[in-house]
C-alpha cells in the first residue's frame, strides 16, 4: 500500500458521520496584523480534542473479525492513545495503551476513562515498542502504530480534504499551508490530500527547536536522528526521527520545515486563548507560532494552519498566560 489521495477519499467516506467536521476560522485582528488571509482547522474541536481520531477510526474500522477479537495495542504519550481508546470503544474492541510514566494527567486519565487499558513505562530506561510488540505477541493483538502507517495517515488526510472543501465553498484559493510535525503523519496525511487538489499550495512542517529531525533531514535529504533528551511543552512533537514511511510521502510532498522555539510556542498558546478564543496544547499552536514568529513571508496570500490538538494541562496552560498575560 502507498498513500494517495483516493485513499485519503475512501478514508473520508469510512470517517463519515462518526468524525466531527471541524471549523475552519478566520480572525480579522491577526489577518491584519500580517496583512494575509489566516484561516485555522480547528482540531482542537475534534473527538478527545485532537486529530488523531481520525487515523485511528481509519484503522481499527478496517480489521476483520478475527483481528477485531483480540483487539489493538498501541504507544503514546497522549493524543494517538485517547484516539485508539475512542475508536476501540466505539467499534467494540479491547485497547491496551502503552503510555510513559511522566504522559500528561489530562491525556492519561482520558485515556483511561475511554475504557483502555494502561500500561505504563519508563521513557529513560524502557523501549515502548518492545513493550507493545511483546504484548501484541503474546495476546493477538494488532499493534497500530501512531503514524507509520498508510491508514493511520490516510485517516489523518481528511483534515486537508476538509480544508480544500471549506475554502472551495468561501471562494478562496489557497497558497500557503502550516501542518505541526512530530512523527510525520498528520503531515504526510494533509500534504497529500492538498497536494493532491491544490498542487500548487506550498507546504511547511513545523517543528519545536530541540525537535527538528525533519528539518535537518531535509537539509541531509536522508532521516536524521536527535538526541530527543530536552524537555519541552510539546509532548506531542518529541519523536526523534522522521518515521520511514511518513518520510517517502513528505520527502515528496513538503516543501521546507519551519521550527520554533519554546517560547515562541508559550506567546502562540497565550495569542490563541486571547485573541482566537481556543485553548491550544503547545503541539497544536506550532503553526501559529512560525506566523507569529514571521518566519515566512505570507503577506498578500491566503494560509491555512491546523491547531491540531486543545489537550493542555492547568499547570502549563497557566504558565503560558502569565509569561504572557498581554499577547499583543
């Protein structure tokens, strides 16, 4: 299998009814403070506030009935494992979530609360892919991976079909289009489906700074792996190398990585509550940062940017307004 835009179509139609369409908005302060035309997908507004539902829906969907009566295991430190948990529960089958000990409360006990079961593990001193491996060994289960797989990614696509159609229906040509980046498959998902109706759209992956496989894999033109020992807010972004099945597709389909540091991201949590009245998790608000950092030139184009997740804790969401309780 590849990706491609029929698959992100078939993906589309399995995803109909179940997945939320999500808004796509604009704000008239921002667009005239970097004279363009700024229009969010808010997946913020999606299923347990992220878009990984959508690839995970994708996936489970597809089984057939013998792999559906052991059921799936994944790892994740958050928004893949609340989009398994949701799609096993809704399609009646049995999750088991590898998480990290130090995975965010709010992610963890959504996690749980959607009826998978955790199992927890050390970061540091522990591989969670062995971890699941083994456990997919010994039960049957299917392992889905959060995003080095086709279906995974083809479920993620839809978001950049949604945005195609939303601004096809206001009349409005689309030019420049920000995805975050972390393993590379909301990316790779959205650049096809884009690319595939808009081939003339440029396309930017956006990575935290101590995060930036991509970009120097760009510049390498081969998959570089980061040390990936610096924290950082954006827990959703903190994989270490492009996944080899995500690369093939955004080797082709990205035109250059932006990156941001982590107080750029802070100003773009704290500007997104103020003034665009959407609670962002550091992940999701990287696209926004690299505007507001102006880190391309957008003036007199029309931009697209997903926010791609809203699962933020008090603890840091609060940090990020009283660093900047004025985001002008």
């Amino acid at each position: 299998m590849s990706l491609n835009l029929s698959n992100i179509k078939a993906a589309e139609k399995r995803l109909l009814g179940v997945v939320v369409k999500t808004p796509l908005m604009t704000n008239h302060y921002l667009n005239n403070r970097l004279n363009a035309k700024i229009y969010f997908k808010l997946e913020n507004c999606q299923h347990i506030g992220a878009f990984k539902f959508r690839g995970a829906y994708n996936r489970l969907v597809q089984l057939n009935k013998d792999k559906k009566k052991y059921g799936v295991v994944a790892f994740s430190s958050g928004n893949h494992a609340q989009g398994i948990a949701l799609a096993a529960n809704i399609l009646g089958l049995q999750a088991t979530i590898v998480m990290p000990t130090d995975a965010p409360k709010l992610k963890l006990d959504g996690t749980l609360r959607l009826g998978a079961k955790v199992v927890e593990y050390d970061r540091n001193r522990e591989s969670r892919e062995e971890i699941a491996e083994n456990i997919a060994h010994e039960t049957g289960a299917t392992l889905v991976p959060a995003f080095e797989d086709f279906d995974v990614m083809a479920g993620q696509g839809t978001a950049g079909l949604e945005i195609v159609e939303q601004l096809e229906s206001r009349d409005e040509s689309l030019d420049i289009f920000l995805s975050p980046c972390g393993g590379g498959g909301l990316l790779a998902g959205t650049s096809t489906a884009i690319k595939g109706c808009l081939p003339s759209v440029i396309i930017y992956g956006v990575e935290q700074e101590q995060y930036d496989d991509h970009a120097r894999s760009k510049l390498a033109s081969r998959r570089i792996k980061i040390p990936g020992n610096t924290p950082t807010m954006c827990d959703a972004l903190m994989a270490t190398t492009p996944g080899e099945l995500t690369w093939s597709v955004n080797q082709k389909t990205v035109d250059d990585f932006l990156v941001v540091s982590e107080d750029s991201v802070a100003f773009a949590v704290a500007f997104a509550f103020r003034h665009l009245k959407q609670v962002i998790e550091p992940g999701g608000a990287v696209g926004l940062a690299a505007l507001l950092d102006k880190s391309i030139n957008i003036s007199g184009k029309t931009v697209a940017v997903i926010l791609s997740g809203g699962n933020i804790d008090d603890e840091t969401f609060n940090y990020c307004q009283n660093k900047y309780p004025d985001p002008e």
